[in-house]
C-alpha cells in the first residue's frame, strides 16, 4: 500500500505533460478534414499553365482559379465565431465539410474555365469555415494545457502542405488529367466527416442565439478581401501605382479602418472582438504572425521562382528541392511545442527566428552555391520556421477564456494571411525591379540576391519584437486540468 502511495505523486507530473487522449483524438480529426483544404490550395497552385492550356483560357481568366478561392475564404472567415455561436462546433465542421466535398466535386466535373472558377469559390467558402474552426475545436478543447505541444499538432497540416502539395500537384499532372487533382479531396473529406461524426461532441447551443452583427460584416468581410485582392494584383501589374492595386487597398484599409472603430464600440457583440488585442499576448503574437506571414509565404513565392529562373528547374524539381525545409519544419515542431510549454513562447520565438534569418543570408549572399550546401541551408532554416511558429500561435491563446478563442483564432488568422500576402506582393515587387535590366544568367541570378536580402530584413524586424511575448507560463489551477487528469489527481 505505501509503494503504490508514493508512486501515485511521482507519476503525475509525467501524466500532467501528457495530450489528453480526448484532445489527441478530437485534433486528429480535424486535421484529416483539414488537409483538404490545405493541400488544395498548394496543389492547385502548380497547375496554373496546365489549366490554361487545357481549358483554352488566357492566363488572366485562369489566375482567378486561386484568386477567388482566396477571396471567398477571406470573406467567410469573420462569420466562423458567430455561425460557431449559433450552430454548434460540430455541425459546422460537418456542414464545411460537406460543402468543401460538394465543391470538389463540382470543380473536378468542371466544363470551362467560368465553371471552375465559380465552384473553387464554393470551396474557398468551406475552407474559410475551416480554418479558424480547426484551431478553435482544439483550444476550446485543451483548456490551457499544454498549448505548446497542441499548437505543433494542429500546424502539422499548414506545414505538410507546402512540402508534400507542389510534389503531388506535380504528379497528378504527370498522369495528363487535372480533375485529378480536385478529386484527391474526396478522399479526406469522407475520412474526416466520418471522424468528426464519431469523435466530435455534440456541443448545438442551448440557449439564445446572439445576433450576427451585419454591420460589423458588411464593413470587415469586403475589406479584407480588397485589401487581398489589392495586393495579390501587385506581381501581375506595373506595381503600387497601378489602379487595379490602389483602388481596392484604399477601399480595404478604409472598410478595416471603419470596421476597428464600430468593434470597438460594440465589444464582444462586434463580429470580431478587436478588444481582446488589449491581451499583450495576443497583440505581440498577432503582429509577429503578419512577420511570419511576411517571411514565410513570401519565401515560398521567392524560392520557386528562384530554383526555376535562375537555376533552370521545372515546377517539380522546384517542389521537391523544397522538400529539405519542409522536412526541417516537420523534426522542430515537436521540439518548439515541448519547449513552449516549458520555458515560454519568448526565448523559443527568439530563437526561431535568429535561425531563419541566418539561414536565409546564404542565398543572398552567394545564391549560385552548389547544391548541397543551399539543401542543407533550407534544413535548417526549416527548422526555424517551426521553431519560430509554434510558440507564436500557441501565445495568441494564453489567458483566453473559452468564449473568447474564436475570435483569437479569426485574428490570427487574417493577420497571418495578410501578412502572407503582403510579403509576397512585395517580394515579387523588388524582384521585378532588381531583375528589370538582367540580361544574363549571372545578373538574374543577383536580382534574386538583393531579394532574399530583403526577406532577411523583414526576419530581422521579427526578432525584437519576440521579447513583447510572455515568458515562463505560470502553471494552471486544479480547476483547469483535463478531464482525464483529474480523477488521477484525486
């Protein structure tokens, strides 16, 4: 009896570090629904030519194949906190998976160009339901335990999808028919409606339903996506003095502006509550995201252009010389999760992103090095990226009461993408204007240099910033364990 006494106290630090089974099983779940979306928008990225060409559309028509996927998932976003709200997490996720399913589909059956840009909005709907509600679940599930670890299982599907979608984008093109690539998305829509089916619990709401707040939507919704469109229009234009990029960045930023100013008023009634930025974690977290967007998508622009332009790759031997990166995120996240929950979100975030910053130096300053030594740099400026990343969005939800996730997981989000967005309109910007004059293999090459150089510029900004994040977590009340743990505290 006192053997089993004594052992009871020792085990249950070791149990208390431990992913509730019930959290491990629920965030399964929604990442096999999730990887749709997030492998759809990476393959699909790849096969713009072959759309062109197959459909006998100019490539103008062709781009809006992934501008209004973006545009109609940045238009759904705002609403996922309040159709949460009033419709449960559970039958919402089933009802995107659905329509994510149904617009699969539909694009994979498409007859012409129109007709395929038309049903990837009908995806581009379900996957901004998708995205936010995936964290969601899992933080409202997690109870302020063990984020750290939590966060590198949920961003498992955002890190697979650059790595393994440009490789099986390129391979379904290989076999000749492009329906292929929508009709690989049915397979993880049925696996994850029949998991969400079985594993999700039914949480349909029991009281009254708050009301969508329609202003709030009329002003953020329009916004946000102008302010994407505009900078999506930058690459494909003559630049910032364009009318197809001033008129909706100036439309969006007054819409944003005007929707800050009506939540603020409105508090947690707004669409998105703006307020809980008041959490320091959550304002640093936020704008180190836009950094991380800024750094990691424009990144992702810029090393495919720079295996094809200035080292002579096609689309699939780009994707698989990224593969060292991804692979570099893939071993760290574990790793930063682990160390998140024990040290803090600071000193890791700092870390991370000292190491994506120095491992970007060596394209700019010798981006004709041979082979083996770039693949190795991009190991281990993968290995930033996820050390950088979790603690990052695991931060966003410290101190956040339950009712208040979804509207951090809508910020994250959007601060992210935009981020995204603006680093990759940017970048093409300064490459566009670094390779005006390039006549040469060798010049190319340089123009891509100046550019990388300014990537690790936009690192370098990141990195102060990381001391604003919190530092060792304090540890949770008995009150906000697990289920599971605490009966074996008990």
């Amino acid at each position: 009896m006192s053997a089993s006494g004594n052992s009871a106290p020792a085990a249950a630090p070791t149990d208390s570090d431990r992913i509730d089974p019930v959290v491990r099983r629920l965030a399964l779940t929604v990442i096999v629904g999730a990887l749709a979306a997030v492998f759809d928008t990476t393959i699909v990225s790849v096969a713009i030519n072959d759309l062109a060409r197959d459909l006998d559309a100019p490539l103008s028509t062709i781009q809006w194949v992934s501008t209004g996927y973006l545009l109609a998932m940045f238009v759904t976003i705002p609403i996922v906190g309040w159709a949460q709200a009033a419709a449960g997490g559970k039958r919402l996720w089933l009802g995107s998976l659905g329509f994510f399913l149904l617009g699969s589909v539909l694009c994979a059956a498409a007859w012409d160009a129109p007709s395929l840009i038309v049903f990837r909005i009908v995806q581009g709907v379900a996957a901004g339901i998708m995205m936010p509600l995936m964290s969601t679940l899992i933080m409202q599930a997690v109870r302020g335990r063990n984020i750290g670890r939590v966060m590198a299982t949920i961003s498992l599907p955002v890190a697979l999808g650059p790595i393994l979608g440009p490789v099986l984008g390129g391979l379904l093109l290989a076999t000749g028919n492009w329906r292929l690539l929508f009709g690989v998305n049915i397979l993880f829509c049925a696996v994850g409606g029949w998991l969400a089916f079985r594993n999700l619990p039914d949480d349909r709401p029991d009281g009254e339903r708050g009301r969508l707040d329609a202003v709030g939507l009329l002003l953020l919704s329009p916004g946000a996506a102008a302010l994407i469109y505009g900078l999506s229009q930058i690459p494909v234009t003559s630049g910032l003095g364009s009318r197809r990029v001033l008129v909706p960045l100036v439309a969006g930023l007054v819409l944003v502006a005007g929707f800050i100013g009506w939540a603020l008023r409105r508090g947690s009634g707004a669409l998105v509550n703006v307020r809980l930025l008041r959490h320091r974690s959550l304002a640093a977290s936020s704008a180190l995201l836009f950094l991380v967007g800024v750094t990691l998508y424009g990144a992702m622009l810029l090393l495919p252009l720079y295996w094809q332009q200035a080292r002579g790759e096609d689309a699939l031997g780009a994707g698989l010389l990224l593969i060292p990166q991804g692979i570099g995120s893939l071993l760290s996240r574990p790793l930063a999760g682990r160390w998140t929950d024990r040290v803090g979100p600071r000193w890791i975030a700092f870390a991370g992103f000292c190491v994506v910053g120095l491992a970007t130096v060596p394209f700019a300053v010798a981006p004709d090095s041979p082979y083996p030594l770039l693949m190795a740099v991009l190991v281990v400026r993968g290995l930033g990226l996820g050390i950088a990343t979790i603690p990052l969005a695991s931060a966003a939800y410290l101190g956040m009461d339950h009712r208040d996730i979804p509207n951090a997981s809508i910020i994250v989000l959007v601060t992210q993408q935009i981020g995204g967005s603006l680093g990759t309109a940017v970048l093409a910007m300064i490459l566009q204007h670094a390779g005006s004059g390039a006549r040469t293999p060798e010049a190319l090459t340089r123009a891509f240099g100046t550019t990388f150089w300014w990537s690790v510029g936009f690192t370098a900004v990141a990195v102060p910033l990381c001391l604003l994040l919190p530092g060792r977590p304090k540890p949770l009340p008995d009150s906000e364990q697990s289920p599971s743990e605490v009966p074996a505290r008990a």
